[in-house]
C-alpha cells in the first residue's frame, strides 16, 4: 500500500474554513422551503397537511445524515461533497420540473422523495465540512461549531436576498437555482476542503483569526437583514440590487482574507507548527512531539484527530502520531471524552439524554421555520419574507453566539454547554407563550426570540457530542443527534400543526386560515414541550458537570484520566 505523506503546515487549515463558508451557505439550501412552499401549494393544489409534510420530508433529507457520517470515516472529504452535489442536482431537478409543469402529474409520493433526496444534500455539505475542520481545529471546537453551524444559519438570509433581488422572487427561478448554483459552488470549492495540519495551541494568531471570521460574519449578517428591509420599503433599480448582491459577494470571500494574510506576511505563516517533531523525521519512524499540548499528542491522537477515512489516510496519520508510544489498542470501555464507536455511545444514558433534549428543542424550532410563511399569513404578514430573513438573522446569532459564549464559559470555570441548552429552552417558552396569545406587535418579537434560541440548540449540540464521546467517530455520532430534527418535524409539524391548521381552515371554509387560533393549541403544546426539555437539559448538565471539570480544569482541553465513569 503506497503511504500517504502528511506535509505539515504546506497547507493551513484557514484556507478550507474559508471555502467550508461557501459550503455551509450552500447547505443551508433547505432553509428555502418557506419561499417555495407556497408556489408548490398553489400550482400543485395542496392542502396544508400536503404541504407540511413535504416540510416534513425536506427535514427528513437535511437531518438524517447517517451515510454521510459513515462516509466521512471511509472517503476523503471531496468524495463524500460529490455525493452531496449529485443529491442536490437530482432532487431539486425533480421538484423544478414539477412545479414549472415540465413533467405533468407526478405523484405526490415522487416529490417527496425528491425533496428528501435534494435536502439530503445538507447533510453530504455539512458533514464533510464541520467533521474535517472540527478534526483541522480539535483545540477550538465550540467556536469552529458556531462560526460554520452560524453561516449555516444565515444562508437563508443569503437565499432571501437572492430570491428578492435577482431571482424576482420566482419560485421556479430559485428552484434552478438550487439544481444548478448550488452543485457549481461545491464543485469550485472541493479541492479547498481536506485535512491540514491544526494549529499549534501556543499560536496567539489563532484567537484574532476567529475573531476576525466572526465579526465578517456578523456584518454580513447585519448587512443581510438592512438590505431586506430596504429592498420591501423602497423600489430599487436593477443596477442598484446587482451592487447590492456584490457586496454580499465580498462580504462572503472575507475568510479568504486570512490565508492570504498569512501568505503575505510569511512570519503569521510560521506560526503554523507540526503536529509532532520533523515531518521527514516522523515519516521515518524517528522523532517525537514538539510540544505538550495534550489534543495533539500521540497518546490522544485518536481522540482528537479521528481517522480521516479508514484507508491509507487513518493508518498514516495513526502511525505519524503514535510513534514514541506504540499503536496499543485498548479493549477496555471508552470513557466519556475519549472515542467512542455509535453502539457504544448507545448504551450511555448521557447519549440518549442530550438527544431527547435537542429533539424537543430543535423539533419545536422546526415546526415554525417549516411553517413560518403560513404563520405570517395567519398573523397578518403580507411579506413573509422579512420574517424568513429575521429568524435567519437570529438564528445565525444564535449559533455564533453558543459557540463564542459556551467556549469561553467551558476554559474558564468549566461550565457544560448543556446549561446554556437549559437557559435558552426557558426563553423559547416564553416565545411560544407569546406567539398562541398573539398580542399585538408581538410576532417578530416571538420570531426574533426563537431565531436565537433555535440557533444555540442547533450549534451547542455539535461541540457537546465531540467532548463527550470523541471526534473518531463524531461524523457517525453527530449526524444521529441530528435525526431529532425529522422526527421532531415530523410529530409537531407534520401530525400536530398541520392538522389543527387544517381544521381551524375547515371551520373559516377556505383553505388559507386566518387568525391567531390557526396555531395557537400547537404554540401551547411547544411551550408546554420546551418546559420539559429545560428539566432534562438542567440533569443532564448534573451528570456531566465533572466531566467537564475534567476536561477543562486546566483551562484547555485534556485527555480524561482515572476510572471509566
């Protein structure tokens, strides 16, 4: 078998968190379903409960990523993007065809299945992503988690603006684009997304870096949400939204800016230090570590680094990293932190306590989003889409937020981001509470609050798995949490909301309703759902607290030592 050289630092990670941006912009392509779902409903003629449970199916396609995170382990990241580029093509292709009247009477069963299959797409761009730069940034996982699960966040925000400026808010128009835009950009940036020596932990670059992605991210997001706003009060020329688009354009290639700084001032560029001694030295069996940072030393290497796919990738890097100490397999159980394989993380009751929580948070998130277009109608909104744009908005500032806020908590005084799950399912009872009694002005307040909230469950869930049960496996184990999406959607949106909208529309003798009581019992449920989330969460924060004071006492990560818990 021909050896896989790994060159340390030819090649900083900053470049693939630049293109991951675009692919995370790309997989938030299932956020667009409340800009088409009307035009599907109209053209097609479906009732609502049709049309929630093509949501149903487009939750179904972006969460369950099984194959993708086994996938991840087994092929190297461009592959396992081609996948995903093949899914988007095909599914979306299908649901243009249907609603342009290309094809005439396709079943409904046909559309489904092609909506499951064009959003699966997500989950082939979010996985390749997220696992590769979470493995190229072991040191820094929940603020990776919050800038990437963030631009994820605000893509609908980004579709919104297209939507509305060039693609003259065309249901048909945006749907091409997704079939073709979309692959196109995954394509371009598939080269840029693989493995990369991470940066060394006493690189004092790093910490600006992050800030400097964060708040171009922030601006893009704030710039996002001004210009919708404009673009519904004032009548913009053609020339005037292309400028407009452009430095959208820009504000999304500012992450490119580091590599390049780092290029031109070759001193930031050495910065960038081995994983462990001389790179030629290791190749040859000699040498060992250079420094004693605890993620990147032999003896964590599987914890931290993960096998990049279980070919000549994960036996090349296992052998660079374990010289010095020898390949020892343990058959002893794993310990909470270290790698756990997915039968094993089973049988855990931390595992299954933080997936009912982020179920009963993130399913409740999703019956609105999924049905965010007929709320507006329902409350009186005759452009919905300002409040697809806010809840994108806050929801991206909820997903960069758990990430800057839960790091800086779990290094200081060792605080499990599950607390931060707890406090947030508080405020989405709040929110619900406020949407079923529908007092005036209170909807985007409700919109706003819940954008924010949805977002820090989305993104807390991500780092909380990787230190509980390990990065070696985490594509596998990350993309099982994420299958509380679907079935969340599918019992609050698809069985609860779906049918009490049918049924108060029946009552009005149409099949738009109108008013608050079209949502209002479901509103009363999700609170009543989040209320419980909030206790599980508060326990399960009781059970791994000294996990985490474990992990960080010293105020970094470290390997857990002692007796299995």
């Amino acid at each position: 078998m021909t050896k896989l050289k790994l060159k340390a630092g030819s090649r900083p990670p900053w470049v693939g968190l630049a293109a991951a941006v675009w692919v995370q912009i790309s997989a938030g392509n299932g956020s667009n379903f409340p800009l088409y779902s009307s035009a599907l409903k109209s053209v097609l003629g479906f009732n609502q409960q049709q049309l929630t449970f093509l949501g149903v199916a487009n939750d179904i396609g972006e969460s369950v990523g099984l194959l993708p995170g086994i996938a991840s382990n087994r092929f190297p990241p461009w592959a396992v993007l081609l996948l995903g580029v093949f899914a988007c093509f095909l599914g979306y292709g299908v649901i243009w065809l249907a609603l342009t009247q290309t094809l005439h009477a396709l079943p409904y069963w046909v559309l489904w299945i092609a909506l499951v299959v064009g959003s699966n797409s997500n989950a082939w761009f979010g996985t390749a992503v997220l696992v590769t730069n979470m493995r190229n940034f072991p040191l820094s996982r929940g603020t990776v988690s919050g800038i990437l699960k963030g631009y994820s966040g605000i893509s609908a925000a980004v579709y919104t603006v297209l939507y509305s400026f060039l693609l003259e808010r065309s249901a048909s128009k945006l749907l091409l684009f997704l079939t073709l835009g979309i692959p196109v950009i995954c394509l371009a940036m598939m080269y840029f997304i693989r493995p990369c020596t991470p940066p060394s932990g006493e690189d004092s670059s790093v910490h600006v870096h992050f800030v400097f992605t964060q708040v171009a991210s922030v601006l893009l997001a704030i710039y996002l949400i001004t210009i919708t706003v404009i673009y519904d009060m004032v009548s913009l020329s053609d020339s005037v939204s292309y400028v407009l688009l452009a430095i959208v354009f820009i504000f999304l290639l500012a992450p490119l800016g580091i590599p390049v700084k780092m290029t031109l001032i070759r001193a930031n560029a050495d910065t960038l230090t081995p994983l462990a001694g001389s790179t030629e030295n290791l190749g040859e069996g000699e040498g060992g570590p250079t420094h004693s940072d605890p993620l990147l030393s032999p003896s964590s290497s599987a914890s931290n680094l993960g096998s990049f796919f279980e070919s000549e990738y994960a036996s090349d890097v296992e052998t660079l990293l374990a010289v010095g100490e020898g390949a020892v397999k343990k058959k002893r159980r794993p310990k909470r932190g270290e790698d756990f394989k997915l039968h094993e993380a089973f049988i855990k009751a931390d595992f299954w306590l933080l997936w009912v929580v982020y179920f009963l948070g993130v399913g409740s998130g999703v019956t609105v989003t999924n049905n965010l277009a007929q709320i507006g109608i329902a409350f009186g909104v005759d452009n919905t889409t300002i409040l697809v744009t806010l809840f994108s908005f806050c929801n991206f500032i909820g997903r960069l937020g758990s990430g800057a806020l839960s790091e800086h908590f779990v290094r200081t005084r060792s605080v499990p981001r599950t607390l931060w799950m707890a406090c947030t399912l508080v405020v989405m009872v709040i929110a619900f509470v406020l949407y079923a009694l529908a007092f005036s002005g209170t909807l985007f307040i409700s919109t706003a609050l819940l954008g924010i909230c949805f977002g820090f469950q989305y993104s807390l869930m991500v780092p909380t798995a990787s230190e509980l049960f390990g990065l070696k496996h985490f594509g596998i184990i990350y993309n099982f949490m994420l299958i509380g999406n679907p079935v969340g959607a599918l019992l609050f949106s698809g069985l609860l909301a779906g049918s009490v909208y049918d049924a108060e529309a029946a009552k009005q003798g149409s099949s738009t309703c109108l008013g608050p009581e079209c949502f209002r019992l479901t509103f009363f449920v999700l609170a009543g759902i989040c209320g419980l989330g909030s206790i599980l969460s508060l326990f399960l924060t009781i059970r791994i607290r000294p996990v985490y004071q474990m992990l960080y006492s010293s105020g970094s990560f470290r390997l857990p030592q002692g007796s299995d818990h």
